[in-house]
C-alpha cells in the first residue's frame, strides 16, 4: 500500500473555504441534487461542502475540489483547477427553478497575463454554446442544457459500504499498535460529506484524495478508484468471511491480508 501514497498527492487544486456570508445563498443549491437527464434516477450531481468549510463537485466520478463556490444575483458561479488550467462555470437560476449552464470559460493561465500558449476559450456565453466538443466555433449556437432539481440524496454511500469498510485496518493480527504506524494501514472516513482515506505513513492526519474518490460494489468486492487529472487508480478489497477484507495487490507478492483494528 505503499505505492497508493503517490495517489494522495495527484490533486493539484486547493480548495478554497465558502464565504461565510454566502452560506445562506448557497443552501438551495447545497439542499438538492441535480440532474440533467431525464429523470431523478441518473445523471445525478450534488454540490457538498465538506466539515472543514471546504466546497466540491460530486457526480458518478467522484469529487472534484471548487476552488470558487458563490452565489449572487441569482447566478451560481463555480470553478475548478482540476488538470491543466482553471473552468469556470456560471449557472442561471431559472424561474422553475433549474439551473441553466450560462457561461463557460477555460483559462489555461490560470489568471495569469503574460503566458504564452492557448487562450482564453469562452466555450459558452449568455446561455448559448459558441464552442463545441471538437473545439470549433458552434454555428448557429445551440442553448445549454438545464440541471433540474432533485430530492436530496440521502447518503453518499450506501449503507452496506459504510459498514463494510468505515473504520481502521491493518495487516497482522489487528490487536496492537500497528494501526497507527503501520504502512500496510488503511482507514476509511466514509461518515463524512466528503470522504477522506488515510494511510498507514501518515498516522493519524487528516489527508483526503480530495478528487476521482468512489466506490462501488461488484460482486462480494468493493472496487475503490481514486486519484486525480492524469492518474486514477482502482483497488479492491473483498470481504474474507472472518470480519477481514483481502486487497488485490498486483505490486505485492500475494493479496494483502487487513484486519479491523480496535
């Protein structure tokens, strides 16, 4: 497991805090999910804000840190640096209350004048997209899409993952110390808005993948995927029938073998 630290230190934007004046503003965004397909039942993505004020992107992919997270004026501004460069988007609340893509705009500068390179690209503007997915001009522009709300999903995991994995494991026995230390350690936070792992070299510090952080359920196994940008990483963890999990390890010489710890 020491080769999933590399994991930890893929994502290259740092968060920033909501405004604590904005929070009042953002709570009818905060309170539902939204979805632009047909129904309530798929394309689902939520905004959350995790208990250390910091705000990210959820959808089938996992989370993506905002780095500007604001409402005002019924527009809703987010953006991410999740990559190369920084996308902003603005979203309109409409009267039915759906929020309609209003404006989209890649800086591979991030803000700063005098790079050389690629452009500022305006993708959508006033509503309309006036770049398409082939990157050429749009002509006539179509309009965005809109995000419906949705009910609120209730949790972030379902419950059977929560029980399964919530907690610390270590190799060995799980009965001593090694679970603080140890570097085959692992401990899923899944309780939170935003879940965090840590890992066996970093004791007991909060240290979240921050971005790509999912899990799903096949079979009897839970497949982990995380990472960021350019490197995601699945690992899988299957339940041993004794109140243990087995890793799939291809870097190992065997499966690991992880025990709850106390």
């Amino acid at each position: 497991m020491r080769l999933l630290l590399a994991a930890l230190l893929i994502s290259t934007a740092a968060a920033e805090s909501v405004p604590a004046g904005e929070a009042a503003a953002l709570q009818s965004v905060l309170a539902k999910s939204w979805t632009s397909g047909e129904s309530c039942t798929q394309d689902l993505v939520d905004f959350v804000v995790d208990t250390d004020n910091q705000p990210y992107l959820r959808s089938d992919g996992g989370f993506t840190p905002l780095t500007v997270f604001t409402a005002r004026d019924g527009l809703l501004t987010v953006a991410d640096e999740v990559g190369i460069g920084r996308t902003t988007l603005i979203y309109r609340l409409e009267s039915d209350g759906s929020l309609r893509l209003w404006s989209e705009v890649y800086d591979p500068a991030l803000g700063e004048e005098g790079q050389e390179g690629e452009p500022i690209v305006q993708r959508v503007k006033d509503g309309m997209i006036v770049i398409g997915d082939d990157g050429l001009p749009a002509s006539p522009g179509a309009p965005t899409p809109t995000m419906k709300p949705c009910p609120q999903r209730t949790a972030l995991f379902p419950a059977e993952i929560v029980k399964a994995l919530d907690g610390a494991w270590a190799t060995g026995d799980g009965k001593g110390g090694i679970c603080a230390r140890d570097a085959d350690s692992i401990t899923f936070q899944l309780t939170r808005p935003v879940p965090h792992v840590l890992r066996g070299p970093f004791g007991g510090e909060v240290v979240s993948t921050d971005y790509a952080l999912k899990i799903v359920k096949e079979g009897e196994a839970f497949v982990v995927t995380e990472g960021g940008a350019f490197e995601v990483n699945d690992y899988t963890f299957t339940p041993d029938g004794k109140g243990g999990l087995v890793q799939a390890n291809p870097y190992a010489d065997g499966p690991l073998e992880l025990h709850r710890c106390p």
